[in-house]
C-alpha cells in the first residue's frame, strides 16, 4: 500500500500543496514508512517532474518556487526520524549557497537551490546579502564541496572574486570548488577570477555541479 | 471593463446608414445576375437595364430576418466559431498565389503541398479558430481549384472552413462537396462546417456570380460572409467615413439578394476595404486607416445587431521582417478591440498575394497577445493587493504564494517559442536567431507534430467521389496533396 501514498507525494509536489505534503509526510511516519524512502521515492520524483518541465518550458517559475517550498516542508518533517533511524539521504554532495554581500537579490539563487536539492544535493542556503567569511565559516562547517555564489548585479559581481579569495586564504581550495552565476555573469567572468565553474541557469547550475564533484549526468 | 474600440459616435454610424439606403435608393446598384434582379423586382425595386434601386423598406425587410448569430461546427460537430457572440476569431487570409519559400526567400507559385503544409500548422495553432482555403495551388487545373483546396483543407483538418468559390457553378460543386462531408445536405445547414466569402465589385457593382453564389447559399442555408472590398480614393470616396458608406451599402445589396432568396439563412456582415496608395496604386492591407476602416465598417454592421469580419493581420511587406509585424500587431490590436466576430487576413504579405507559413506562426502570437488586451484589467479576487502584503510584508515573496501560481496564467499571456525573452547570452549560444529563424523552427516542429485527423472510410470516400468526378471534368488524374 505504500505505492499510492508515494504518489500521491509527488503529486503534492507537483501541485506545490505545502497542505498535502504535510499531511503525507506525517501519515509516512505515523505508518512507519521508511523516511529515507518518503523522500527519494515520493516527493523527490515530484521535484524532478517539476524541473523537468521547467526546463522544457511546461511549468514556470511559481511551479518551481512552490515545489521547493514543499520539498522543504517534506524534508523538515521526515528528517527528525532519518537522524533517529540513523540514516541520511545519499547526496551527490554538499553546497553551500549564497548571494554575495551587497545584493539581496534572491529570486535565480533559489532557484539554483530548489534544482540542486532535487537533485540530491544538500544545500545550505545561506541567503542574501552574504559576507565572504559567513560563505567561508559554513563551507568548513558542513564540509562542503561546493560553493554556489550569486550575484544579479555588475556592481556587486566582484564580490565573487572576494569569496574566492577568502576561501584560498583558509586553504578550503582547491577542495572546495565554486561555481557562480547570476544576469551579469560569464563564463569570462568565471574563469577572470577563478571560479571552476559558471552555469547559465538552474538548470545548467545542476550539470555543471554534477561534473565539479564527479558525478556527470550520464 | 472590457477596453473596447468604437471609432464612429452614434450620430456618424447613423448618417453612414442613412447615406447608404439614400445612394441605394435613389443611384441604385448594379446586379448582374438576371435570377437575382427577377427576385428583386418581384418585391417591388425598380430596374433600370441591371441597375436596381432598392426601397428602404425592402432593405429593411431582409435585414429583419438576418440572423444575429449561428456557428460553424468542427468535424466533431462542436460549435467552434460563433458569429455573433461577442467572441473575436482568426483565420489564416485566403487565396494567395504565392508563398515565401522559407529556404529562397523567393515568392514562388503556390502549390497543394503548400496549403497542406499551412493547413497542418494551423491546425494546432489555437490563435485561429478556423482554417481557411489560403492558397490558390498552381498544381491543380482552375476548373477546379476553388473545390480542390477545400477538399485539401477538409482532408487534413477537423476545423470549421473559411472558403469561397471562383465561379457560380462551382460553389454548386463546392456545397456536394460539404454535404459529403457533413453526411447529408440536411446535416450540412443544421451545423455548417464552412462559410462562403461573397465579394461585391467596387463600386456598388454584384456580379453574376457574386449575386448567383448568395442564392444557392441562401437556398443551401450555407453561411454566406459578404466581403464587400471598396479601395478608398479609387474605387470608393477618398474620405475613411464616405468609404464606410459605400461598404455598407454593398453589403446591405448583398443582404437583400440573400435574405430575399432563403430568409433566415445565416450571413455575415464582411469587408476588407482599404486606402488605395497614391504613390503606388496598391491597396495597403496593412496601412492603419485599413484597419480604421475594418474597424468603422464593422461598427456599422454591430450597430444593426449583424455578425462581422474584417480583413486584418495580412500585410504589404514582402519578407517576415519588422514592417510585417509592425502590420500584423496594430491590426490585431485594432481588430480586438472592435470586437469583429472573424477576422481573416494572418499569414499573409505582399498585399495578399504571398503567404508565409512562419508569418502565420508569428501571427499567431500577436493575435493571443491582443486577445489578452481585449481581456483587460479585471479586479481578482476581494482584495487587489493589501491582503497579499498583510500575510508576507516586505518579504517580496510573491513567487511562493499559491495565488501567484494560480492567476498568472490568467494575467499573462505566456507566448511561444517564437518569442524570445531569454538572455541575451542564450540568445547568442541559440545561434542569435531572428524571430524568422525561429518561426521556420516552430513551423517544422509543428509539421512534424502533425497527425491526420481520421475521416472515417466512409467519409473519406464519399469526399473522393465528388472530387473524382470534378477532376475527372477537367482531366485531372492524380490527386496532389493527399
């Protein structure tokens, strides 16, 4: 019986129905469901569809934002009984993920987090207006292997640079690769202050973190 | 509120009506046809040699028992076009004899494998309503060419028809062959598929054929769309309003012969007028003050509670570039607003004579962008915005809210493909495709996207019996496009 329920999680997903996924991440553990199971098999597979059809231009951004937000919920309920039970999800890795200081805006960093999640990293979402020793501090804290920076405006790319820098300082690299991206941004860019690697968008985002921790899509 | 156009106040709409039962009554109109001249003397207009005055009252009479609305079915005998209910409809321009080869750029003769390939695009194009015969294919003998390319149309496509007949024996041919597809002659009057397009001669002049096509429409009960055509300055007054005079007046001659012949059978009250260009001697399609007029003539029709057509979104610019679809989006617009049951003319350059199949696509998104004009601005839900800003503040979270993810659908118009509104740098990694590239894209997508609706054995042959029998009239032996 546990097929249906898995169903009807992705669907909750895909209807971006933070209601339903609540509701069904807490009939999984009521019936003892496995939580590491609730995830990849349920609501994960409704994430995918989402950026699937995101990316062929089906689903839109509210699709994407709203389907993050419910994996989030998924996530926050079911994990609880992960750390009891001992388990944790399989990642491809781990990224810390930010938007460098100066900007605040938030709009294609959360997309790059909700595609990365989906796609089973675990990011640390560090949020907006973030200063290079935070993005440093945390990316030694979760031992991360990847750092996600963003930046929507000409005048507060070379923030990237400063990320990099700071994180060549604490000798987290070249262990830690980084990626960024943001409008203004470039493969140029990238490479002018040495990140490992630019993607265009969330999409892209995934592929390319794919191949900075060896995981290339096939 | 739904933003609307009226370009006429009510005092000009009247004196345009009044000045056209005058003209008619006193200078008259020619009607060639001696069948449509018996009928109208019978009801009391005098007749000078084939010139017809036509007593108000006679005028009258037909346009009382004018239809408001009716429909044209698709195959599956839904109404998929209403006349006459307020909803604005497109249809691809008819008659063509060139295309613009995608890969030449060259205006090439048209040919049967270029209506079928219009035809299929169409067809999954939900900006148009209806197919029409677009194109006069150079590969079919004119004997039969008007019934050939609705026969091809009716081949690849469930929707309803715009057409028209080139002579008045072949609108005969042309209703055997609706009623084969409808199954019977009843079925084809009770849920039309097609709609005939009946043009009178500027000035004031119906033809044999134009006047003999409405009565077999009439007695077909087959809707019949007159077209009336003045070219402003040239052959109709040079002035917008005395030319909307003159296109009433030739559609009211046109409503009498019809509603004389079979009262009640549905019509529509049509035109594609335009300036005459003093500098050329063209007729501008796509010159605002023809879309003025489109605008004006059917103001004039609403006004006496008639269905409507106008002839917009065709143009003069001879490739798909920024003169064509500054054409296209202004008549749209203008035909939107005006609220024209049917309005004929995407696809088309060069003054109608070229159609462009990645224009058609083009077109396409003009037209969904002006219908979402015609939509408005419409308050949702109880409150615009203060609600939204008590539950999340200044956070800007708007992307995450559920109502963000339910009306945007509503308030925007998400374009296609053909559309960019991407980076600039996927732009120019997309190969830096102007919005021509990107149509003949769509358009071979959507070629091969294309299924053929399933006729039914019997249909089929019932089509193919009459078009044997026409071909075989002419010396046609095989049958290009099927």
């Amino acid at each position: 019986m546990t097929d249906p329920l898995f169903a009807a999680m992705r669907q909750s997903v895909i209807d971006g129905d933070p209601d339903t996924v609540e509701r069904l991440a807490q009939e999984a553990l009521a019936r003892g469901v496995d939580p590491l199971d609730a995830i990849n098999l349920g609501f994960v597979p409704g994430i995918h569809f989402v950026g699937e059809q995101f990316g062929r231009g089906e689903m839109f951004l509210p699709d994407l934002v709203m389907g993050g937000e419910a994996m989030k919920i998924a996530v926050a309920i079911l994990e609880p009984e992960m750390r009891r039970r001992g388990t944790a999800r399989e990642t491809l890795g781990v990224v810390v993920l930010g938007t460098v200081k100066g900007d605040i805006h938030e709009i294609g960093k959360t997309l790059v987090m909700t595609m990365l999640s989906a796609s089973g990293f675990q990011v640390h979402d560090l949020g907006v207006d973030v200063a290079p020793e935070r993005f440093v501090a945390k990316a030694r804290e979760v031992n991360a292997d990847l750092v996600g920076l963003s930046a929507l405006l000409t005048t507060t790319m070379p923030g990237q640079r400063l990320v990099i820098e700071a994180l060549d300082r604490e000798g987290l690299r070249p262990r830690v690769k980084v990626m960024v991206g943001g409008a203004p941004v470039s493969h140029a860019w990238a490479e002018t202050i040495g990140a490992d690697g630019y993607g265009e968008d969330a999409a892209a985002a995934v592929t390319l973190a794919r191949r900075l921790v060896g995981r290339p899509v096939a | 509120m739904k933003p609307h156009l009226d370009l006429l106040d009510a005092d000009l709409v009247r004196r345009v009506l009044d000045e056209a039962f005058t003209i008619l009554g006193g200078t008259g109109a020619r009607v060639q046809s001696e069948a449509a001249r018996t009928l109208l003397t019978s009801r009391g207009a005098p007749a000078d040699g084939e010139v017809i005055r036509f007593p108000e009252a006679l005028i009258r009479e037909a346009l009382a028992t004018a239809p408001r609305s009716f429909a044209l079915y698709d195959r599956a005998g839904h109404p998929a076009v209403r006349y006459g209910e307020g909803v604005v409809q497109f249809d691809p321009g008819s008659s063509c004899v060139h295309v613009l080869d995608p890969d030449t750029g060259q205006h090439r003769e048209s040919r049967s494998a270029d209506l079928v390939r219009l035809v299929q695009v169409a067809e999954q194009l939900p900006a148009y309503s209806a197919q029409s015969t677009a194109m006069v294919c150079a590969d079919v003998p004119e004997g039969i060419g008007d019934l050939y390319r609705l026969f091809l149309v009716l081949w690849h496509s469930d929707r309803p028809v715009v057409t028209g007949a080139f002579t008045a024996a072949s609108t005969g041919a042309m209703l055997d062959l609706l009623a084969a597809e409808s199954g019977s002659r009843e079925a084809m009057s009770s849920r039309p598929r097609a709609i005939f397009d009946v043009c009178p001669s500027p000035p004031l002049h119906w033809s044999d054929f134009a006047a003999d096509s409405l009565l077999l429409l009439a007695a077909a009960r087959v809707p019949a769309e007159i077209v009336s055509v003045p070219l402003a300055g040239a052959t109709a007054p040079v002035t917008l309003a005395g030319a909307v005079v003159q296109h009433a007046a030739e559609v009211l001659v046109g409503i009498t012969i019809h509603q004389l012949a079979g009262p009640g059978a549905p019509l529509v009250w049509g035109g594609a007028p335009a300036i005459f260009d003093m500098r050329t001697g063209g007729a501008p399609m796509g010159a605002i003050e023809t879309a003025m007029l489109d605008a004006a003539c059917a103001q004039v029709g609403k006004s006496l509670g008639l269905p409507t057509h106008g002839y917009l979104c065709g143009g003069d610019a001879k490739l798909v570039d920024a003169q064509a679809g500054m054409e296209t989006a202004f008549a749209a617009l203008v035909g939107v607003l005006s609220g024209i049951d049917m309005i004929s003319g995407a696809g088309m350059l060069d003054f109608l004579a070229c159609h462009s199949v990645e224009k058609l696509v083009l077109d396409a998104e003009a037209i969904e962008m002006a219908k979402r004009f015609g939509r408005g601005i419409e308050p949702v839900g109880d409150s615009l915005a203060a609600d939204l800003f008590s539950r999340i503040g200044l956070s800007g979270e708007f992307l995450k809210l559920k109502e963000t993810r339910a009306r945007f659908r509503d308030e925007q118009y998400l374009p296609g493909p053909v559309i960019d509104r991407g980076s600039l740098r996927h732009w120019e990694e997309g190969g830096r495709e102007d919005a021509f590239a990107r149509a003949r894209r769509r358009v071979a997508e959507l070629v091969a996207a294309y299924r053929r609706p399933d006729l039914g054995a019997e249909r089929e042959r019932a089509l193919l019996e009459v078009v044997r029998r026409e071909a075989a009239r002419v010396g046609l032996t095989s049958l290009p496009g099927i």
